[in-house]
C-alpha cells in the first residue's frame, strides 16, 4: 500500500483519482456503506476475485475518518494483497493518525506530496533516479508566477491575484475548522488561529516557546503541542540546528517555515521561504524513494554566525545553502561553516541572480549562484 500525506489542496486526491481504477471517498455516502460491509464488498465492488493480468488499483480517500480504518486495511491488504494495489490519500492526518494503535508496518510505504517547484514545472515526468540533475532554465514568467502565486496547484495555474486570496482563505478555513478541529479541543481553535497568524509573520525566524507561549497567554508545553500540530497537519514546517563538529552552536532553537510562501508579504522572508520549501522537497523525495538518508537543518553559533540552511546526507553535511534576496557579496559564514562542518558544496542563493546554465555541485569552494540554476537541479 502507499500513503500519500501532503498540505490540504496540494493535489493529492487528483493525482490517485488518475492512477487508479477504482476511487472510494468517505465522505461519499454510498462509498461509506460499501466500506462498512468490509473487504469482502469492496473486493465485490472492485472486481478483485475476477482474473485480471494486471493489479487492480484502488484509491480510498479521508478513510482515517472511520475509526476502524487500520483494521479494514489490514485485513483487505492480508486477503487480497497479490490481487490489488492500494493507495490511501486524505488530508495530512494519514501522518498523525497512522501512529499508534493496530500496526500497519510491513504493509506500506509512505511519501509526501509537495507543491509545485522548479524541477517539477521544467521536468515533470521524472526519467532517472539521479539524486540532482542537470541544469535546466524555467521561463521568466513561470519563475515570476511561482514566486507570486506559491507553488500549489491551483493558484498557480490560474495566475489571477483574486483567486488566489480566495483560495488562500478557503483553504485556511477548513485547516482549523475541519483537519485543526479533529486534533484539540474545540475550544482551543481561537488560540491556534492566533498562533498561527503570529508564525504566519515570522516564516524563516527561530522561533522560542516561552516567548510564543506568552502572546497567547499558554503554558510553553501546550504552545509546543500546537506547532507540532500546524508541523503534522502541514501548515508549516520546522527546521532544527545542526552542531556536530560546529564550536558554540545553538542547540535547541528550531526555524519555523510556512508551506505556502505566497502569504508571506516581505520578500526577504519568502526568498528565504520558497528556499526551504525547495530544498525540504528534495530532501524527503530523496527519502521516500530510498536513495539515503538526508535531513534539512541550519546552523547558528553563539558569535551570531549563521548559514540559513544545511542539507545532511547519510549522517553527513553535504552542502550549505545561504539564502539572499539580491545580495552578490559571498556571506564569510559559509566559508567558515564548510572548514567546520567538512560539507563539500557550500552555495550563496540569490532569488534575483538570472539563470546561469552551470552544474551547482561543480564546485566545492563557496560560490553565488542563482537560485533558478540550483532549484532546477532538485526535485
């Protein structure tokens, strides 16, 4: 089986519904009765005791709404595992809910759905499984549009500043009143609508609990809970410091980064935002598909040197990544961070730098590069 997860409207749902045969909501009424009766009228439904020369392939979609879900799961996938593939997508609650209770391991694989990026619009079909690719230029405007409008399906194909509002609140409505809701108290969404909005203004700062937590007039266990909930229900996302090998490191402070870097009015924070959203993209692709072991990370030490981002692969720095706006003057703490952490690649990022056709990972000293150049060579 595989478990799709990914933010709310990412495109989830769209893309199952075009590789299966057989599509099963719970929310449809008629597709819940069917469920209910169990595997064995599913299996009716979807044809599996009919000789078939290929798999069939079922979708069912916000199943961790019923309560039994795990079980029916189970014991669909046991009976009839050599007869069907299973694919179970829903909001990002198929994370949260799949932990705990009846055990499903053995029996699927997970992966994340992310928006749009570079790599995707410029290559959508993936031919290798090369861990990054050849440089490839994306056009002035879809590089424009993407930076405008966010990377999510809808508001970026339809490239129109209302929509997009409308569509921006859609969405965050039925984050809290219906994804948010089924993980607290009711009572308690007044407060995580609060919460959310202060974190909405800081995409790209370190973010400290107690101070949080006194905004909104909570315990820091209880401020912690509720970001780790906007972390599970793919609100945002967080990225903690790296300190092996790094003198006076900061340990404990993590950066917080929203999803969607459309929202985000400064555009030195969505620079720095539509970074991250990239490089953790590649980075759990990378992990998904089985290609190693990497980690999303940044470093700070107490002197205040910082580089905004470090990609970890198998237990060890491979690059740094500085974000910047505009600014061509090499940053001296990338230089510095690479003779600490050993990382063989360390790049400057700028978001205006016009797309230059040179691999990346061609150079192992620190260098500026476009971040339209570096982009195209992830996922």
């Amino acid at each position: 089986m595989l478990f799709a997860a990914g933010s709310r409207q990412v495109g989830k749902t769209t893309l199952a519904r075009m590789s299966g045969n057989h599509y099963l909501d719970w929310d449809n009424f008629d597709h819940r009765a069917i469920i209910l009766k169990g595997p064995a009228a599913v299996a009716n439904y979807c044809g599996l005791e009919v000789a078939s020369d290929q798999p069939v392939r079922i979708v069912f979609d916000e199943l961790h709404k019923y309560s039994r879900w795990k079980t029916f799961l189970k014991g669909l996938f046991d009976t009839y595992e050599t007869a069907c593939r299973i694919v179970v997508t829903g909001s990002a609650r198929m994370d949260v809910y799949r932990r705990g209770g009846d055990s499903l391991m053995g029996r699927y694989f997970s992966c994340r759905i992310h928006p749009f990026s570079v790599a995707e619009i410029i290559r959508p079909h993936r031919s290798s499984d090369a861990i990054v690719h050849k440089p490839t230029p994306i056009s002035q405007r879809d590089w424009d549009d993407l930076m405008r409008f966010g990377g999510f399906p809808e508001p970026f194909m339809r490239r129109d500043d209302r929509f997009s509002r409308r569509w921006q609140k859609t969405r965050k409505e039925r984050l809290f009143k219906e994804d948010i809701r089924d993980l607290t108290r009711v009572q308690e969404l007044g407060q995580i609508e609060a919460l959310a909005q202060i974190l909405a203004d800081r995409s790209g700062q370190q973010i400290v609990f107690a101070n949080l937590a006194q905004e909104v007039q909570v315990a820091p266990n209880t401020v912690k809970g509720w970001v780790q909930t906007l972390v599970a229900t793919y609100y945002g996302f967080l990225v903690r410091p790296w300190f092996r090998n790094v003198s006076r490191a900061l340990r404990k402070e993590p950066k917080w980064f929203l999803r969607d870097w459309s929202e985000i009015a400064d555009f030195g924070a969505r620079a720095e935002t539509i970074t991250a959203c990239h490089l953790l993209k590649a980075v759990e692709y990378w992990n998904d598909c089985g290609l190693g072991e990497f980690d999303l990370r940044y470093i700070r030490d107490k002197q205040k040197r910082e580089v905004d981002f470090l990609v970890v692969r198998d237990g060890e720095p491979w690059f740094l990544v500085e974000s910047k706006q505009s600014d061509l003057g090499l940053s001296p703490a990338l230089a510095h961070f690479q003779k600490e952490t050993g990382a063989r690649h360390a790049f400057q990022v700028v978001i205006t730098h016009p797309y230059h056709d040179k691999d990346c990972f061609s150079f192992s000293s620190p260098v500026v590069v476009s971040a339209r150049t570096l982009f195209s060579q992830l996922v």
